[in-house]
C-alpha cells in the first residue's frame, strides 16, 4: 500500500511545509486577535459598570430636547427622538454633499479644461487656481469663509439685495419660497414622463444611429422637451406655483426660505477645494489621449466638436471617472468638518450634541461611522459597476 | 561638379516670432480667445492689485496697535503674536529646545546622505534623531524641565503631530500591505477589513473615537494623554492610506522578481526586505509624499477635539482682550504657512517623479 506523505505535527518535516507553517500563523493570528479583543471588551463592561453608563440604543426612543438650525424633516424641539435627530443629520450630510457634488463637478470641469485650453491666460489662471486651493487645508477653508468672509456680510437691515427678491446677510441667503397649490403635481408628472420620453428617445436614438448611421440631434430635442413640457404643464394647469417673497420686518426676515451661513460655508468650501482634486484628474484623463487619436481624427474630416464628442471624451472619461467618483466620496466625508463651524449634520448633532446629552459614546460613534461606512459602501459598488462599464471590451 | 554652398539660414518671417505674435497666438487667436483673455485680465485686475495692497502696501508692520492708520493688513498681531502661533504656550525660556530640534533636522539630513556610510550608523541615526527630538521637547531628563503636551500648542504641534504620524504609520502601513497581499486568508481578511474599515470613515470620527472611546477599552488606571489619544487615531488613519499606496509600488513589481526570490530559496521576510520592498518603496515615494502632504492638511482637525494647533491659535489669539478682531490677518498668516509648506512638498514630489519618469521617456 502507498503511504501518503503526509507529515506528522511531530516530524521535522512538517514545519518545512509552507502550507502547514500558513495554517498555524494563522491559527496563531487569530488567537492573538481574540485574545485582544475579549481584553478591551472585558474592561468596556468592567468601565461601563463602575461608571454606570447605560448601553443599548434605548435612548434612540428618548426625546432630544434640543434645537436644529436646519431640518428637511419635521423636527419639533420638544418632543423629536434621538432617532429623529440621526435622520435630521443624515438628510443635512446629504444635503450638503449634494450641493457641493453638483457644484464641485462644474467647477471642476471647467477649471480641468481651462487647464488644457491654448489660451495662455486662461491656461496659467486654472493653474494658479489649483495650486492654491488644494495646498490649504480643507478645515481652514471652511473656518475662513465661515468666520473671515460670511461674518463681514452686513446685518437683515443692510442686506444685499439680487434680483429684488434674494437677500444675502449675515443670517444667511433668504430666498423666496415656492408655493405649491394642489395643481402643482400635474407638474411634477410632466416632468417624469418628459425624462421617461428622453430616455426612450435616447435609445432610440443610438439603436437608430448603430443600424443606419443617420444622426439624431439628440441633445437639442431632449434638452426641449425637458424645459418645455413641465413649462407648458405649468401654465395650462393655471400657473399653480407662486411664491413667498420675504420681507423685512423688524430686525429680520419673514417668509421666503432661508439657506443658513453654514451650508453656504460649507458647501462653497467643499466645491472650491475638490473642484482642485477633480480638475487634475479631468487634466489627466484628457492628456492620456494619445495625439494620434485626435490627429487621426481630424484627418478623416471630423468635426471638432464631434471629435472631443466621439473620439478624445469616451476614452478620457475612463481615466477621469475612478478618481472623480472618489473625490466625491471624500467630499462625503469631508462634509463631517461640518463640526468646526456648527452645521448640523450627523458628526455635529449626533456625535456632537447628543453624545454630550446621552454620553452613550460607543453606540453613537459607532452609528455615525456606519452611516459614512455605507456611503463608502456604496460609492464603491457604483465605482465597480462604472469600471465595469467603461472597461474597453476586448475580443 | 557642381559646388554646393552652404546657404546661411533665411530669418524666420518677422509676424512668426516675438511677443506680437505669441499674444496673437496664444491670447487672441479667435473672438472667444479674446474674450475669455479680456476677462482673465479683468479677472486678475480686480483680485490682484487690491490684495497686494491690503496684503504689502497698505499693511502695518510695525509700531502699536494704536497706531494703526492704513486700512491693510495688520500684520503687528502676527508680530506680537508670533511666538504663540509657533510655540503654543510652550515655556519661553525652553523655546531653545525646539529650535535646537529643528536645527538637528538638517544636520541629520546631512549625516545621514553623505557622511555615514555604514547602514548600521544610519539606522542608529534613523532611531537617536527621534529619541534625542521627544527627550528636547517634552524634557522631563537631564534636568531639562518637563513640558506637560498642554502647553504644547502652534505649529510646533502641527509638525510634531505629522512627524509623528508619519513616522508611527510607515511600519504598520507596510505590515498592512504585505498581509494585504498576503496568500493567508485571515491575514488577508483581516488586513482588508482593517484598511476599508479606516478609509471608509471620516478622520474626524476615528478622532472622536479616540478621544472618546479609547479610554474605554483600558483599565482605570491607564491614562492616555490628550495628544496621545490624537496621535493614537492619526497613526491609525494614516497607516491604512500608507498601506494602499505601498499596495500599490507592490503591484507595479513584476512577477517574476518574487519568483526570482523564491528560486534563490529566500525565506519571505528576506524577499520582500531585500528585494520586494526596496523596489515597491521606490516607486511609492511620490505618492508617500502625497499622503503626508494629506496628512499634513488633515492634522488641523486636531483642533475639534481640544488641541491647540496652529490654526486653533487663530482664535485663541484673538481671544485676548488686548487683541479682538484681528481673526483675518490670523487666518490669512496661517494660510500662508501651510500653502508654502505643502506646496513646496508637492512641487518635491514632482521633482522626484520627474526624476523617476526619465527612463520611459
């Protein structure tokens, strides 16, 4: 009978074999890690027992007690949850983050082609622009803007005016609000169908252009659909949205809505300084074109807007999307320093103001760091499935 | 037989060089060129001229704050202020220690690139530079009068939090990477949840988490210092960033290096110390040096959680009574240092890439 050659634990040999030598590492690693753990988590309850500290996440049920500056949902000062108080700072986070992601990419985009533009002017003013945003720190910023820029406004009664009807002062950017009467959601119908009719005209489209070459001007039509069909919808439901001007009265504002001097901050801050981040990497992505690409192009008579369109943006844009796509996730986070200046959201009202109130440190610094951890979450995914996409598909 | 001459080069026609031409060509060769020029000017015309003189002309650099006439900058608060903005409330009378740290700075550089040539001595060096800087600083040996980290504060705590970040996350980011790159699942594991996990969540929390948590998870008796505790989560932070940019000189090493190091019957910690390593670090210098510039603008944040950087002392100072209302100028000087400071460590990193690309090009 053949033997098998395995070695036994006690044999010289059995050490010699890497695979053996893997296992126990590992089995060691693993000990050693378990070990640590049950020794920090023995001295949290010993802790938590001699200070007394409650645990659990009873306390989400508890009423807060205290002011938001900003809420998108109902919140009443009295008698909200801490539960509501964490969605309050979620909604903020996105809010703000998503002002600043729209913000940053136009930005961004503009300044990363200046770069490249043969203007010389232009070319060195982008240059200096990112050279100078993204060499100071990101806190500074939002503290300058906040503290320096935002404060020299003047008071309610000296506000700046634009447009009649928008004020800036000190207490924020009070703009008029839009009233909706009950008409107003033949509206928002319109423009679900208007974007329901450009998807399916855009497929149509593109499945027309691949089987007979003929050309769609697509970006025309859907851009008139989208802006006529709610616009017509509006004034043949009999103009249901009217608006709430603000006035001054007294010492502040009445009516209208008010965007707060710590979103205003905030979000410029975040826009100006990864605008900085995106322009290089919009820089990068269009330099990665060979020239070749472009001259081949140009030599088969194409146009030059069809050329960026169809021959240098397709293969820049796998280039620029994986950094872009990051740069807004470290946007996300970058919102946290909200804190600095009071803006609330999740890091200031949660691990700010209702740790302090609770004192339950570990639960609630755990939750804010699950709320970021899923936005990671799902940045990723989304970064995976573009790379996907945007792979050059080879034969 | 024909002879041929030689012909002296033709001038180039005279509108194809010069300034005229090049602004023709580059600033107005088409309407939208010169308008997007016209603009530009503009643009330059109305920011540069006003904050040169707020910023030199029109500021005050000397004299009392009641003397004050000129509606510039007035940089008589940086002056009067200035030992707080770079030493926090270190003790005056010890500001020599610091200054004798950075002095060694330099001197080790110089040691260390072309004086010693024995790698032990370097390495001795590598480790005395660090122990001799924290017995200077924080005293408490050789009769040098010990400085609680209270008092420490300005920018000498901004460069010793970064130092010591750097320094502290470089033996563990690349522990993480190679048990990243590890065959060993639970190495592998573990390794990636670590880094993800960090990567995932705002440096703020992790700060909050330190501040906070840490002490939590320790017997009554352990007591971690403030700056300890930050320190304690900017390691942690930076060492997950280090790990993905070692990672990443780990992945541009070909194959068949590893190979060639295991055919010659290396152990594992010989190849990627003698072979691996060496090679990965390399290539990862300039996005090391983009992770500390990184980590340099990031330490500012220790001021959320009570410590008393350099951009903390903008309201601090400000806070004197004698002195209310100068937060621009504060703001302004504080901008100017971490500017010079980081730009200058990027345009390094450029050098070094530049320097490194040769060979391709």
């Amino acid at each position: 009978m053949k033997k098998n050659k395995k070695t036994s634990l006690f044999s010289k040999g059995f050490f010699n074999n890497p695979e053996n030598r893997a296992v126990i590492y590992q089995i060691v690693t693993l000990g050693l890690v378990i070990l640590f753990t049950m020794y920090l988590v023995g001295n949290l309850f010993d802790n938590v027992e001699k200070r007394g500290i409650t645990t659990g996440f009873a306390f989400l049920d508890e009423a807060a007690g205290f002011g938001v500056s900003q809420n998108l949902i109902e919140y009443n000062d009295v008698s909200s949850t801490y539960g509501r108080v964490f969605v309050v700072g979620v909604l903020n986070t996105l809010l703000v983050s998503a002002i600043a992601l729209v913000a940053t990419t136009i930005i961004g985009l503009m300044i990363g082609i200046g770069r490249l533009s043969s203007n010389w002017l232009i070319s060195k003013l982008c240059m200096v622009y990112v050279e100078i945003f993204r060499n100071i720190p990101i806190l500074l910023q939002i503290l300058f803007w906040y503290n320096v820029v935002l404060a020299a406004l003047p008071s309610p009664r000296k506000s700046m005016v634009f447009f009649e009807h928008a004020f800036l002062n000190n207490r924020g950017f009070i703009l008029p609000k839009p009233l909706l009467e009950s008409n107003a959601i033949y509206i928002g119908f319109a423009i679900l169908i208007a974007c329901a009719s450009v998807f399916y005209l855009v497929r149509w489209s593109k499945k027309r252009h691949d089987e007979t070459g003929e050309e769609f001007p697509i970006f025309k039509v859907s851009l008139s659909i989208l802006v006529l069909a709610p616009l017509i919808v509006y004034f043949v439901s009999g103009q249901p949205i009217s608006a709430d001007y603000p006035a001054l009265k007294g010492f502040n504002f009445k009516g209208g809505f008010t965007i707060i001097p710590e979103l205003l901050a905030l979000a410029f801050a975040l826009s100006i300084y990864t605008a900085t981040y995106i322009a290089e990497a919009v820089r990068a992505g269009i330099e990665s074109v060979p020239t070749g690409q472009k001259e081949a192009a140009k030599s088969l008579g194409l146009k030059d807007h069809i050329i960026l369109q169809k021959v240098v943006l397709p293969q820049a844009l796998r280039v620029i999307i994986p950094p872009v796509i990051n740069q807004y996730l470290n946007l996300i986070k970058n919102s946290s320093l909200a804190t600095a200046i009071g803006y609330p959201e999740i890091v200031t009202l949660f691990s700010g103001t209702a740790l302090n109130q609770v004192g339950q440190a570990i639960e609630i610094i755990l939750m804010t760091m699950a709320v970021y951890l899923t936005f990671s979450i799902v940045i990723s995914v989304v970064l995976n499935w573009v790379n996907a996409k945007i792979q050059i598909k080879g034969r | 037989m024909a002879i041929f001459e030689l012909k002296e080069a033709r001038e180039a026609p005279a509108d194809t060089k010069g300034p005229i031409h090049w602004a023709k060509e580059k600033l107005f060769s088409s309407i939208g060129n010169t308008i997007l020029t016209l603009l530009g000017f503009y643009l330059v015309y109305m920011t540069l001229p006003p904050l040169l003189d707020w910023m030199i002309f029109d500021a005050t650099w000397s004299g009392t704050k009641a003397e004050i006439t000129k509606d510039g900058a007035r940089w008589i608060f940086i002056i009067e202020k200035f030992d707080q903005f770079m030493y926090g409330f270190y003790p005056e009378s010890e500001h020599w220690r610091l200054l004798s740290v950075l002095g060694l700075f330099p001197i080790s550089i110089v040691l260390f690139k072309y004086v010693l040539t024995n790698s032990k001595a370097k390495l001795a060096l590598l480790i005395a530079f660090p122990v001799v800087s924290f017995i200077l600083i924080s005293g408490g040996f050789f009769g040098l009068m010990h400085v609680e980290t209270h008092n420490w504060g300005g920018l000498m705590l901004t460069i010793v939090v970064a130092s010591v970040g750097i320094i502290a996350s470089f033996p563990i980011g690349i522990m993480l990477a190679l048990g990243r790159q590890s065959k060993m699942p639970l190495i592998r594991t573990l390794c990636i949840g670590f880094i993800e996990f960090i990567r995932g969540v705002p440096l703020i929390t992790l700060l909050f988490m330190a501040s906070v948590v840490l002490p939590m998870f320790f017997h009554e008796g352990i007591e971690f210092d403030k700056l300890l505790r930050a320190l304690i989560g900017i390691t942690l932070f930076q060492s997950a960033y280090i790990a993905e940019v070692i990672r990443g000189g780990l992945q541009a090493i070909p194959r068949g290096q590893y190979e060639a190091a295991d055919a010659l019957g290396l152990t594992y910690w010989q190849a990627m110390f003698l072979i691996i390593l060496p090679q990965a670090l390399k290539i990862s210098i300039p996005n090391i040096v983009g992770s500390f510039i990184s980590l340099f603008k990031d330490t500012t944040l220790i001021l959320i959680i009570g410590l008393f950087d350099i951009l903390a002392m903008v309201t601090l100072t400000n806070s004197d009574t004698q002195w209310l209302g100068f937060e621009v100028e504060g703001y302004v000087f504080v901008t100017i240092i971490y500017w010079a400071i980081c730009f200058s460590m990027s345009q390094y990193s450029k050098s070094i890439e530049r320097r490194f690309n040769t060979e391709n090009k």
